[in-house]
C-alpha cells in the first residue's frame, strides 16, 4: 500500500532531490503570512482552514511515541494552528494529547473537539454518556471544551439532548454531530434539517465529493460549520499520485505539493470550516499546515484538479 512517505519520497527522488525536499517550510512562521480564517456561523469566531486530527497513525503512535506527539503538537501551535479533533474512540489519542498540551501549557490555546458516543446496538446508557463527557474533559483539561459532536450519529435521541444540557450548564460551547459513512449520509441532512446544531463534520475530498451535493449547501443554508475528515481519502489519494510530479499550474493556487493540492481543493469550498488530516509526523504536519497560506483554486480551477485527479488510475 503507497503510503505519504512513500509518495513524497517518490517525488523527491523523481525530480532528483533528497526525500521530502519539496516540503515547504511554514509560511506563517517564516515570512509572516497569516492562515486563512473561516468564522463559525452565528457566532464570528473565527478559526484556521487547517487543523490536526488525531485518528489513523496519531492514534497508533499515541501509547508508544509521546515524544513525536509532543513534537507534533508543539509544532502545530508554533504555525498557528488550533483546530485539534480527537474522540474517545481514537485508543489513546484524547488522553496523550491532553497530557501533552497540559505539559505545554497550551491546552487553551487549542480548539478542542472530541466527540461522544457510548452507543451499543445503537442505543446509549444516558448515565455512561455523561460519565464519558466528564472523562474527556479532565483528560483534554479545559473547560469548557470548545465542542463536542455526537460520534457516527450514535443514538442522537439520547447523547445529542445530553451535549445540549452540557452547553446550557457551561461545560460545551458548541455541539453538533459527525459521521463519515455513506449510509449515514441521509439521515445526516435529516439532522441538519431538523435539528439546531452549531457543527456538523463529515469526509470530503477531491476524488469523494458526495458532500458537495447536499451536506455542504444545507450547511452554509442554516449556518452550521464544517470539520472535514478524511481529506486525503485516507491512503486512496496517495495511490493515485504516487510518482507522479505535481503540476506546475499548481503554483497558480501556491500548493507546493501534493498534501496542499488536495487540502486546498476542500479548503476552497466556502462551507468548510476547518479541515483536520491526522498526522504523527512533524514534516507532514509543516507541510498541511501550508495549504493554509496563500491563494485558494477558484471554481476553473477546481474543476481542472479534479479532471486531473480523475485522469489518473487507481494504484
């Protein structure tokens, strides 16, 4: 299976330079330049495009590394990054990290958002989704934690009115709900329309835009924000481009490689609130955190960088 290293280390070597050459430093750190914003709706709180999740490999390195955790998440900080999703479903992710930033002293500098979900055979005990609600916030160490979403629409009768009380008594600041599995795609929209939700967040990338079709209108409709997971396709991007050298016309938009190629498809569309690829590696991390500086694709060249994602056969 291609992984990112391995894409990145092909390019490099194709184009006769040492492995992940072609990362560019921060721009935010080294010339000055701000990440783009978005504001969350209703509120103006404004937050960068790119964020950092903390499932796949953040969540495997989590009970083995927490040293290269620490250096991600120092990192992070330092490019003006806040956005950091976790949930208590990704193995030790919440708890590592919360550790980390307390170390750090930068546990309010971040944007939590975790999630709940204590739901089994699709229905959750009230009392455990409470007591999992109190666990994440003395892990994460802040209160109150900037959001909380109900995790894969795990019975939203039950935990969504249980985030709702939170919010009121102070502990959440915003709530909402996620998933990224397309069965869950309708009844995702039914929430969104009947429910009164300050986040939403779903998968979307330049070769799965199912949620351009409805989930993306409806929420700049009703002023919900967007956290974008998966944004990468998780490894399926990568096979897609592995070897093959950036184009030169994606200077027009200032990706410098293929991580920013793709990050600045989604971060282009105007409902995306902050996009959050998970990453245990610093090199990857610096090189994410550029698609959040300098120029976004407009809707010609959104449409050129997916005719282009779609000429190219799956590994």
């Amino acid at each position: 299976m291609s992984t990112r290293r391995q894409c990145l280390q092909a390019m490099a070597a194709a184009l006769g330079l040492a492995a992940c050459a072609r990362l560019p430093a921060s721009a935010a750190a080294e010339t000055g330049t701000k990440p783009i914003m978005r504001e969350i709706p209703g509120t103006g709180e404004r937050l960068p495009i790119v964020g950092l999740g903390s499932s796949a490999s953040f969540s495997r390195v989590a009970r083995e590394d927490a040293q290269a955790l620490r250096d991600v998440l120092a990192r992070f900080v330092e490019l003006g990054g806040t956005v950091f999703d976790t949930a208590p479903a990704y193995g030790a992710s919440e708890e590592v990290a919360g550790r980390i930033a307390r170390e750090l002293g930068i546990e309010r500098r971040l944007f939590w958002a975790t999630k709940l979900n204590v739901a089994r055979g699709g229905k959750a005990d009230p009392e455990a989704a409470r007591r999992q609600l109190e666990t994440s916030l003395q892990r994460i160490g802040k209160e109150p934690i900037d959001l909380v979403q109900v995790h894969n629409l795990g019975d939203i009768a039950t935990q969504l009115p249980i985030l709702r009380a939170a919010k009121e008594a102070g502990k959440v600041r915003y709530i909402g709900v996620t998933t990224t599995f397309e069965g869950q795609y309708e009844e995702l929209v039914r929430f969104m329309r009947s429910e009164p939700l300050d986040f939403i967040g779903t998968d979307y990338a330049i070769d799965d835009r199912h949620a351009e079709e409805t989930i993306l209108p409806l929420a700049r409709d009703k002023g919900i924000a967007v956290l974008v997971y998966a944004p990468f396709g998780r490894t399926r991007l990568w096979k897609r481009v592995e070897g093959r050298e950036l184009p030169s016309w994606a200077s027009e938009f200032d990706a410098r490689s293929w991580g920013q190629f793709f990050l600045k498809y989604v971060a282009s569309h105007p409902a995306v609130t902050s996009i959050t690829p998970a990453t245990s590696r610093v090199k990857h991390l610096v090189d994410n955190m550029g698609a959040a500086t300098g120029r976004l694709p407009d809707e010609a060249m959104r449409k050129r960088m997916i005719a282009l994602v779609e000429s190219l056969p799956m590994a």
